[in-house]
C-alpha cells in the first residue's frame, strides 16, 4: 500500500474515531467536522472524509440513541428540588393500603432505596375497612396517612368525604383517561384480571370454559366457587352485557349452585388441591403465584377481559405532603411500575405488564358510576346470588 492511500486510509479513520459514542451534541459534532473538511487540502482525502463524516452521522443515533432515550426519560423524571429538599426534612412517609404486605413492601422499600432519607410505614387492611379507616380518621380531624392505595371505586367515596386531595402527578399524563380521575385526586398503581380458572387434572382442556357463557353449562353444577366480594365483576358484567341481560346470565349463573368463599388467594389453592373444579373469576396474579409453582391451575384467556383497577390517591391534609408526592411520582413512574411488575401483581402501565399479558383486551368499568353507587350495586349482587351479610 502506498503512503498516499496509507494517510487516506488514516485520515477516514480518524473521522471515524472522532465520532465515537459519546455524549457530544449533535450540532456541536456537525460544526467540529465542517471546520475538519474545511481544512483538508487534498480533493480525494477531502471527498473520502466528506463519505465518512456522512456515514457516521447517519449510524450515530444508533450508538447515541439508548443514552438519548434515557436522557428524556431522565428529564421528565426530574424531581422539582424543593420538593426533594422538604421531602429530606420530613423524612417519613405513612402508607395505607389493602394490598398484600409482601408485594406493598417490595414498592415501599425500592423508594427507600431511591430516596434513602424516607423512611416508609405501613398499614394494611381490606379495601373497604382501610377506606372506611380513612374517612372516619378525617372526620374526626385525626389526619395520620400521607398516600393510600385501594380499589379504585373506593376512590369517589375518598373524594366526596375530602379525606383524598388533588395532586397532577407528571407520569399520570402516560395513562389512559379510563384508569385516572381526570381532576387529579387518584391514579392507578395496578390492574387486576379477572379470570376464570379450573384444575387441570380433572377436567381436559377441551371439557373447560372458553368464556363466561360456558360456566352455565349443567355440567359445572356445583362446582364452581366464587368470591363473596365479586361486586366490581358484578357491575362490569352488567355494563359489558347491558343490565338486563348481564342480570339474566347472572341470575343464570346463580342456579349453578355457586360456592362461595372470602379472598381470591384462598379461591385459587382451592382449584389447585381440586376441591373446586373451577372458579368463576380469580385474579391473575393468584393464578399465575401458583402456576409458577407447579401448581394445576390454568386461567381462561377469552375475547375481552375485566380489569378491576387498584388506585392511589394523597391525603388531602398530608402529614408529610412532601414525600408523599415523590412516593406518588415514583410509583407511577415507569421505575415505579416495574416494580409493581417484578412483585407479582400487573401494572397498571399494561405497556410494561408480564409478556402474556400485554396484548390482551382489557375492559374497565365506570369508576366513578360503580364508586357512587357502590351500596345499590353490592344489594343488587346479594339478592342475584342469595348472599347474606
């Protein structure tokens, strides 16, 4: 090779070099190569560096474009420092919520590991019982939590008392308009599945339900179970179908001889140690704890799935209003959601949810019609199916 082609080959090389990946503006870039070319006096050296100048800055996004991504993700991230500076003198944040200790306290300490000056306190009870908790404590003027997590139609009741304040957390923008309240005061932290669900070992796959209209068939008689709080199920049903006929299959479904239990979790080891054949409608994430297991439950993938969506919401008198609205950014952040992933339940971010999930059509009900009307739906579920409370 002559040293002619030799210092050519090392002058493109070098252009090539200069544009490693790293974080340098683009602009910048353009203008440091356009002062190089200018001061190339060989034509031919000039034309090749020109080629690859061109070339690197088409295939730069590629190397850039992971650390750009992250940059933006970075930037909308951005916590206001006032916030974090009072969040640091608060140093606490309580918690109230209704689901399961081992998953709310996965969440709680990654924000701890995220913000390590909070110290994090929770208290668990049914969604009812910590939304009731809630109300009464504000009435009394007794103002203890800063964040609470419950069924989202325990959300208007929350509003209407004032126990939840308004808070426009910036990740609330990525959701849907379904899954939040459009004023602020709540947003979804994660979606549950309702599903239908039987044991493998007695009964084939093609002997099982492929949808809701299959579990009246006679020969699930007395076989099935289902949750005695069901209501959120009940009034989807009857919004998906139409309230007359969602009452019909109801009522039809009743005649099925239900079993009823209390907790989805107890529900779904039932299917499993095969005392019931099948349930009506279990949460995914129970199914999904066992099957991974080795236990024998299959869930029942159909056409649309109901979703019970789980919200949170701030305190409208926070002790710690500060680190309640970082605990409230994360979580609904897409670090936030990954962790809700990583414990076991569905975020409500399904862009992030399990794989098998992500391309399934989900329906959710009328928050707010369910929430107001909560007690004239709860009667209407106990007379349907013969509960009494």
């Amino acid at each position: 090779m002559t040293q002619r082609k030799k210092r050519q080959r090392s002058v493109g090389k070098s252009a090539i070099l200069s544009l490693a990946p790293r974080k340098a503006d683009v602009v910048s870039t353009r203008r440091n190569m356009t002062s190089i070319l200018g001061t190339t006096q060989n034509p031919r050296a000039s034309a090749i560096l020109r080629k690859s100048v061109f070339c690197c800055l088409l295939i730069l996004p590629l190397f850039l474009g992971k650390d750009l991504a992250f940059d933006r993700s970075c930037l909308a991230a951005q916590v206001d420092p006032r916030i974090l500076e009072e969040a640091k003198k608060e140093g606490e944040l309580q918690w109230y919520g209704s689901m399961p200790i081992p998953q709310a306290q996965r969440l709680l300490k990654s924000f701890e590991r995220k913000y390590p000056f909070i110290k994090t306190r929770d208290y668990r009870a049914g969604g009812d019982a910590v939304t009731q908790k809630a109300i009464t404590e504000h009435k009394a003027g007794v103002h203890r939590f800063d964040i609470i997590q419950t069924g989202a139609f325990n959300m208007p009741g929350l509003k209407k008392a004032g126990a939840v304040g308004k808070y426009l957390s910036p990740p609330l923008a990525n959701y849907p308009d379904n899954l939040k309240d459009a004023a602020g005061y709540w947003g979804p932290i994660r979606v549950q599945l309702y599903l239908p669900a039987y044991n493998p070992k007695q009964i084939t796959p093609q002997r099982a339900p492929k949808g809701y209209e299959d579990l009246l068939d006679p020969q699930w008689k007395g076989q099935l179970g289902m949750d005695f709080h069901s209501v959120t199920w009940f009034a989807s049903i009857l919004e998906i179908m139409g309230k007359e006929r969602g009452l019909q299959y109801a009522r039809a479904l009743a005649r099925q001889q239900i079993q009823f239990r209390r907790g989805h979790p107890l529900l779904a080891q039932l299917v499993a140690s095969g005392e019931y054949t099948a349930v009506v409608n279990l949460y995914w994430d129970d199914i999904n704890a066992l099957a991974t297991k080795g236990a024998p439950i299959t869930p029942v993938f159909m056409d649309r799935h109901i979703v019970a969506v789980s919200g949170l919401a701030m305190s409208s008198r926070p002790p710690h209003p500060n680190a309640a609205k970082l605990a409230m950014d994360y979580l609904f952040s897409d670090e936030g959601q990954n962790e809700v992933r990583e414990s076991g339940s569905v975020p409500a971010m399904i862009s992030l949810a399990q794989k098998e999930l992500r391309t399934r059509n989900l329906f959710q009900a009328n928050v707010t019609e369910i929430g107001n009307n909560y007690n004239e739906y709860l009667k209407l579920f106990n007379q349907t199916f013969g509960i009494h409370r």
